[in-house]
C-alpha cells in the first residue's frame, strides 16, 4: 500500500504520542548550545571539507561551484549509480552496517531478516527457478475470460505488490484526521510520469521507444508470441491512460485531491469498471467513505477498462507482474530489467553489488526488525539527546520567526503558534518497534518471501481500518537517509541515518551542524506551513485556518518563487518546474532562515569565533552547500526534473541568493552572476 499521500520527504521522488516538545515551542526558554565534542570531526578539522571548494569561483557567481567545486571535479558517479552525492555517501555507510547485521543474522537460521538475505543470496537457487516462481500466477491471468475476474486478478497481484490500473491504501482522513479511511489515486503506467508518454521532445520518445522493446523482451522471456506488438498495444494502452492522469502540479493541491466518495459513487461516477468485485478482492468493499485523489483521472480509466479487448487487458495486467518480480527471478529476468529502468531511465551503466540488492529489499520488507539492530549498534542515546537539543532550539526559532512575519493577520499568528506547539518530532526510531510475528519466511524461495513481504504489510494497513490512529508509526526504518513531515500527523521525522556527518556530527563546529541537519530540521518543520502544509490545522484536519488576505499575500510571495525557479535549465531545452517543486524550495528557504536564527541564538549573545578563517555565517553556509554535493548522469536528471518535486541539489543550494545574511557574509555583489537585487530577494520567512 502506499505511504499517505499528504506526507512530503526531504529527498526523492511517508508518531510519538502526545507533545512531549510542546514547551520548547515557545522562544521564551534559554536557547541551549550545541558546542562541539572532543575529537576529530569526520570533515575536515571542524566538520567542513575544506578541501573539496574551489575558490577561484566567486562565491557570487556559484556558490554551489565555490562550496564544491573541486569535489565535483574530483569525484566519479560509480558504475552503479545514476547520481552521487552526499545522501549516497551515507547510504553507502548505512548499507554497509546493514550487511553486517545481516550477514550476522543469517548465521542463526529462523532469524526473519537473516534467512530473507540469505534468500536474496542464493543466487544458484534463483538462476536454477528461471521464472517458474511467477508463473502460477501467471497462468491464473491467462485463464481469466471475462473483465470482472481479470479485475479480481489485478486485486489478488496488488496485494502481492504488483501495481494495477488504481493506486490503493490506508491513510488518515484529512478532514477526519482521527480516523483512518481507504485512499484511491492514478496509476497504472509503467514509465516515471505522463510526461513520457505525452511529450514529444526527442529524448522522451527514444525512452518510450526503448520501453516499449523492454516490454517485449519481457514477453518473449515468458514465451509469449507476437511479443513486439503485444507489447505497442500495451505502451498504446498506457498512453491513453497517462492522457488522462492528472500532473503532478496539480495531483499536490491537497484540496483538489481530497474527494469523499461512498462505495455506490464509483459506479456513478467511473462507470465501466467491477468497482465491487475489484474492492472485494481488495478486502476494501464497502467502506464508510473513500478518499479519491484525482476523480476525472479514475473515470477515465475506468472507461478506458471498459473499452479495451480482454486480451489486451490480460498482456498489460502480465507485463505488470513482470516488470514488479523481475529484480527477484534469475539473471535473464534481473538484467533485462535493470537494462531499461537502471541505464536507460537512470543512465547507470552497471547494477549494483547483489548484496547491495539484498540490503534494500530485506530493509524494505522487515525494516524495523533490522532497525532495531541498527540503533542498538549505531545510535548511541547521546546522538539521540544532541538531536533532541537541536530541535528544540530549531522550533523555538520558528516561533520567533512566525511573531516577525509581516504577510501573516495576528489571529492567525495565534492559531500558527498552536499548530507549533502541537508537532510530534521522531528523532532516530520508533518509541514502538513492529510486530513481525505474522510474516513467514522461507530461506530457500525469495519470491515467495517478497510477496509475503507485500501481503503483510497490505494487511497490516487493512486492520488499520475502525482502529484509533497509530501515533507511533513511521513512515521510514531507521537506516533511511531521508527526512519527512507528515501534517495530517503534524509530525517531523528523522531517521538515525541521517543524523551523521556531513549532517551532523557532535563534533563539528556547531555553525555547520546548524546549516546542515538544522536546515533539514527547519525545512521539515516549515512544510506544515508551505502552500500546501499550511491548510492542516492543529489537528491535522485540511481545514482553512488562514484569512484570505493571508493567503493573498503568502501566494504573492510564493508566486516569485515559483517563477524563479522556472528560469533554471538544468539541461538545454529543460526547466526545473517552479510550480512542481514550490513546496520543497519553501521548505530550503523557510529551513535557512529558521536554522540560521536557531544557530544565533545558541551563541547566547556571544560573537562567533573565526574558525579556519571563516566566520560563523560562512562556515554555516558552507554546511548547507556541503550537503547538497551531488553529480547527475543525464537522463537521471532528465526524470527528476520531469517527475520529482525537489530540484537538483546545486538549485537547492542556489536558494542562498534570497536571503541577505548571506550575502553579507560572502560579500556577493551586483554583477555577481547569483545577485539579486534586495527587492527582487523572495522572503517568505
């Protein structure tokens, strides 16, 4: 099932109970410090790599350029990936230490995670099955002769985690947020957006074109005859359903996807689809409500079903079940797979280490079992108290930050502070670990184990359904490399694996801890007050707590944002999408000034030292520049600016150009190729 669809990520692309920082809301406490530890920092000799600038950029003309200029040069995207930056450097540490718990449990047959790895690693077992696992089911799929059971097939396979026609899951009613309720959004194509099918840039039709042979490829492995126009019917079939498919801009209005519909509406309203039967399946037939995110887009797959020939039907319901299973099947299968959506999508010319593989899909499917291993062994309770102590003094800055805007009506101030002083921060892991004891596993059948892994955590979802709301849940394991906020929750979250260097590090300057996870802290925690955060109250219900002039004057801001963002090119001919990633570009300003404030006030009225010549504002926006670090292969950068809400990491730093402290502190001028003019600057915090 799907993650809600109103949780929002630091990076590409989902609750301690009660409000244990309620207190720290308010900027009346002393603010506390965060003087670094004794010992070497992992960066440099106070948590920045010095090394990796390159100073004859002005910091003016490129500040990413100038903060990382020679670590770009210096360093080579691996074989196996499609992009590398910092985030990877630390995914490569969180997977390595992952392996090792694994490669310990594997040793103790009945340990769920170690004998899943150890299914993962049985490569001979794997090649030797070639694709007898799938084919069961496969042959349940060709032996359907009507709609109606191809729709119930469709259901039993997204239980087992193959996509269908609909995406399906159990989130919080938005406007109900005590309560949960089934969610049913767009789906169904097999290539990263509409775009790919719609587009007429060169580049797009050569990667349909290259889908459309992997989609044939794919049938002529199973045995299938006439695969090459089997398979254009099938890329013709999902075309017509991308012409339908909502964009991306608009499926994150949340309250344009927040629709109510009862059990008898799907008829009503997307006639020619088994609504029953398919929700019967789904063991989601006649729930007291459902929450449909893009209704035009429903209606019209749904005629879409009823308008195409069975056969058809059948060929893209088996091309589903393939393209989901292939990564778990022998090498033929594998390979294929990784031929079209890791070099052709992605641009990396080699797969990644099986035992990589095995990590991500154990971590995957039994995280928090593994996570558990994980914080024992890697974050200590002082990791989890110095991140504490920074997000106290992070929300207490956006306490001050929200008394100081000019844009927003005093009532609703007061309303803003309520909302602050109810958020729930998850630092490191859960305060409840998951109950794995219903989930069987098998050492020597790994397909077997990655559809029980689908069918427990869709069920796990289901038994949500009439229960109170889980506090204590997590959205991501504690290996994760990531961040989210989730204001249906009113929740921030970070996992232990972020809260490293060159995040944070207890013995860094504190001036770089600050611009790297405070900005992070500071960005998650604006996302409950962005153009789309802003419309959940205290609560978490979708409700609008703003005046109207509030929000005349917020969208005036954010309109320069947008239209900003939209003269960035990345690649010749392509633009990042302002309106797209609006909400995480907010998130990076909103995350620089409130972090910047908080790194201020845990000085306590005392000046910033100079440390390797660099003040403390520099340092600190060298650690923000720092983190964002990252190299792209083309067509890897090609899909995230067509599908993905953030921009690529050197716009993200570019966001310093709006705020006038740094310019300041790194003398930028008129002239400057980053200058702006103070007018111009966009100052939404």
């Amino acid at each position: 099932m799907r993650r809600s669809i109103f949780a929002v990520s630091l990076l590409t692309s989902a609750a301690l109970a009660g409000a244990a920082y309620a207190q720290s809301a308010a900027p009346t406490p002393a603010p506390a410090t965060t003087a670094a530890v004794a010992g070497k920092p992992t960066y440099g000799d106070f948590g920045l790599d010095l090394a990796g600038m390159d100073k004859t950029v002005k910091p003016g003309d490129n500040f990413a350029e100038y903060a990382g200029g020679t670590w770009a040069r210096n360093t080579a995207i691996p074989e196996d990936r499609a992009a590398f930056g910092m985030f990877n450097v630390l995914q490569d540490l969180s997977t390595e230490r992952t392996r090792g718990i694994l490669e310990t449990a594997m040793k103790t047959p009945g340990n769920k995670s170690g004998d899943m790895y150890a299914s993962y690693m049985d490569e001979a077992g794997i090649e030797a099955k070639g694709a007898k696992p799938i084919q069961p089911w496969i042959a349940e799929i060709k032996a359907v002769n009507d709609k109606t059971a191809l729709a119930v097939e469709m259901a039993k396979l997204q239980r087992r985690g193959v996509g269908g026609m609909f995406g399906v899951g159990v989130g919080i009613d938005a406007k109900m947020p005590t309560q949960y309720v089934v969610e049913m959004a767009q789906a169904g194509l097999g290539l990263p957006d509409r775009d790919y099918y719609l587009k007429t840039d060169a580049k797009l039709v050569e990667t349909k074109a290259a889908y459309q042979a992997y989609l044939a490829k794919m049938l002529t492995l199973v045995g299938e005859p006439d695969a090459e126009a089997r398979a254009a019917a099938v890329v013709a079939f999902e075309t017509r359903i991308a012409t339908g498919h909502w964009t991306r801009i608009e499926s994150r209005d949340a309250d344009k996807g927040y629709n109510k519909w009862t059990a008898a509406d799907f008829a009503a309203k997307a006639p020619g689809f088994p609504w029953t039967e398919y929700q019967t399946a789904l063991g989601v037939a006649q729930q007291p409500a459902y929450i449909v995110g893009q209704p035009s887009a429903i209606a019209a797959g749904a005629q879409l079903f009823q308008q195409t020939p069975l056969p058809l039907l059948k060929d893209y319901l088996t091309l589903k079940l393939l393209r989901s299973y292939a990564p778990y099947l022998s090498k033929t299968f594998d390979r294929t797979n990784f031929a079209f959506y890791g070099t052709v999508l992605s641009g990396a010319p080699q797969q990644q280490p099986r035992w990589k593989r095995g990590v991500a899909t154990v971590s995957n499917a039994l995280g928090e079992d593994v996570g558990q291993q994980y914080v024992a062994q890697y974050f200590p309770p002082e990791s989890k108290s110095a991140a504490d102590q920074l997000v106290r003094n992070i929300i207490a800055a956006m306490g001050q930050r929200l008394d100081k805007l000019e844009w927003m009506a005093p009532e609703t101030k007061v309303k803003a502070h309520q909302k602050l002083a109810s958020f729930t921060p998850k630092i490191g892991y859960p305060s409840k670990w998951r109950d794995y004891s219903a989930f069987q596993v098998n050492r020597g059948d790994l397909v077997a184990n990655v559809a029980a892994a689908n069918a427990f955590e869709y069920q796990r979802d289901l038994s949500k359904l009439g229960g109170p709301i889980d506090r204590t849940e997590w959205g991501m394991t504690p290996m994760t490399i990531n961040a989210y906020a989730n204001p249906v929750m009113n929740e921030i979250v970070f996992p232990a694996a972020i809260l490293q260097p060159p995040f944070f590090d207890a013995k860094a300057d504190p001036a770089v801890n600050y611009g790297g996870i405070g900005v992070v802290i500071g960005h998650e925690l604006s996302h409950h007050f962005d153009d789309q955060g802003r419309k959940f109250d205290a609560t978490g219900k979708l409700t609008e707590w703003w005046t109207p002039e509030d929000v005349k004057r917020f969208t005036a801001l954010t309109d320069k944002l947008v239209k900003q963002y939209d003269a960035y090119e990345p690649i010749p001919g392509q633009h990042i999408q302002g309106g797209l990633t609006l909400g995480e570009n907010m998130a990076d300003l909103a995350g620089l000034a409130v972090a910047y404030d908080a790194y201020h006030r845990s000085l306590n009225g005392k000046p910033a030292p100079v440390i390797g010549g660099l003040t403390g504002d520099q340092r600190f926006y060298l650690g923000y520049a720092q983190v964002w670090r990252i190299k792209f292969r083309e067509p890897a950068l090609r899909s995230q600016l067509l599908s993905d809400p953030h921009s690529p990491g050197p716009f993200r730093t570019a966001e310093v150009r709006n705020v006038d402290a740094w310019y300041k502190a790194f003398g930028a001028k008129p002239g400057d190729t980053m200058y702006l003019a103070p007018a111009d600057r966009v100052r939404v915090w």
